[in-house]
C-alpha cells in the first residue's frame, strides 16, 4: 500500500528502482479492490479533498430537516391552512388563511371565496358591483338584484344611461323606466290589465281598453271590433248595420241569415 504522500505525489516508487515521474496524462493504475485508485497526480487532488469532505461532514441537514418548512410569514405554517402572498412588491406580505372559510385578496386573507376590491365575499348570496359587496347575483348599475326573479332596466339617452331593478310580473321596462303594466306605448304610458297600445288619430300608441281597440288603432264612435277566438283575427265593424257573431264572423243588419243558436251576437263593441 502507499502512503497518502505517495498517492498525491507526481512520483512513485516502482520496483524499489528509484523515482519515476508519472506522465500527467497518463491514466491512473485501475481500481484495486478496496475501490480507491492506487495513484494520483495532482490533478486529482480536488477530487479527493471533495471525497473526505463528503465523508465526514455530519447528516443533520437530513437527520434534522428545517423547523420552519413550510413557512409563511416567519413561522410554521399550520396543518391543513395556505399561505396568503400580498401587498406591493416593494413590502411583501404573508399570512396563513383557511382555504375553507377565507379567500387570499390583495388586502390579505378575507372571509369568503371571491374578493372584491380587498374585500371577501360568498358568491352563493353577495356579489361585486363597482367596487363594493351587495346583496344578489347580478348587477344593474352598481346594485345588486337576484335575475332569477327580476330584471334591469336600463333607460335614459347614452350620455346618462340609468339604472333600475324591476318585477317583471307587475312591470315593464319603458322609455321613462320601469312602469307598472304590460305594455309600454310610444306616447309615454302603460297598458295594463284588459288594456293594450293602441294607434291614436296622431299615429302614436296609447294605452287603451281592449274593448275600444282593433287593428292596432283606436275604434271610431259607433264601430266595434269583431275577434275570431279561434284565429284572433280583427274586424272592425259597424254596430248599426253589421252584427259580430261569437265566432268571429260579421253579418249585415237586417240579418238574412241570422247568427246561429249557439253563436250568438257578441255584446258589447266588439
């Protein structure tokens, strides 16, 4: 065996014949059968020194693993929480939060699942409406409403659009917002119940009795309007010479063919 002089050495001693310089590139001996190469030149000099320093060194990076790991902000972060990155770059954050019950936003862990400009909300009743937390699942101008139930209005001209929340089974949204009825006419107003928009003199539509409305347009004093129920086709007619029959048919006064037993005149204007 050699020394470790004589392995880091550029010389060896062979044969007992005196000092032999080993050719730098010349390959080492091969492996004896303790593994380790039985000559070194200088150049393997750093080779060995890494090899008895990853000998010796101690385990403790593995034996004993870092306290803190994970962290977040400083401390072991808790079982089962995350850890909540915020603020600016220049000053960075961190804070644990239940990823269950809170939501991480720009402002730090919030209660809720969603943020709304830093504030935590549950999307199940509130929602995010210009910057703020209201109650309901849709927007209509910066209030909050349910859409399963009502709707949004939007009116105005487009300089000054405004906003506003109806029902739609009691009103309607027209030019002047939402008004109670069914129908919005082109003069303004609202046909309600039993009503419709009906086509005045002026061309506009107003809101009119149905009785006193066909073919679009406001009936003349002294005509009726005779309805198919079965078509809903309209027939003006008038009441001192024609007669409307429950089918929808209109006969000339005095009747040749009068209406039959279970058609009767209809009654009324129309």
């Amino acid at each position: 065996m050699y020394s470790l002089n004589e392995w880091i050495s550029p010389t060896r001693r062979r044969g007992g014949r005196g000092r032999v310089r080993a050719p730098l590139a010349r390959r080492a001996d091969p492996v004896s059968h303790t593994g380790i190469r039985r000559s070194f030149g200088f150049s393997h000099l750093p080779f060995l020194l890494c090899a008895i320093l990853v000998i010796t060194l101690p385990a403790q990076a593995v034996d004993n693993p870092d306290p803190c790991d994970p962290c977040c902000g400083g401390s072991q972060l808790p079982e089962g929480k995350s850890c909540c990155y915020y603020g600016d770059w220049e000053n960075p954050s961190e804070s644990p939060y239940d990823p269950e019950t809170q939501v991480c936003c720009e402002t730090g862990p919030q209660t809720g699942n969603a943020c709304c400009d830093g504030q935590g909300y549950n999307t199940d009743t509130h929602t995010c409406c210009d910057g703020n937390v209201v109650t309901g699942n849709a927007c209509c101008g910066g209030q909050g409403y349910n859409s399963e139930t009502h709707y949004c209005c939007s009116y105005g001209d487009w300089s000054n659009l405004l906003f506003a929340v109806f029902n739609p089974d009691t009103h309607v949204c027209c030019e002047a917002g939402p008004l109670q009825g069914h129908t919005c006419c082109s003069d303004g107003s609202v046909a309600g119940d039993g009503e419709g928009c009906c086509a005045n003199k002026d061309g506009e539509t107003t809101a009119t009795n149905a009785h006193d409305c066909c073919l679009g347009s406001i009936l003349p004093e002294g005509e009726g309007c005779c309805i198919n129920p079965t078509t809903g086709l309209e027939q003006k007619y008038i009441k001192d010479e024609q007669e409307c029959c429950n089918d929808g048919f209109v006969i000339e006064k005095p009747q040749d063919e009068p209406c039959e037993p279970d058609n009767p005149p209809t009654v009324g204007s129309n």
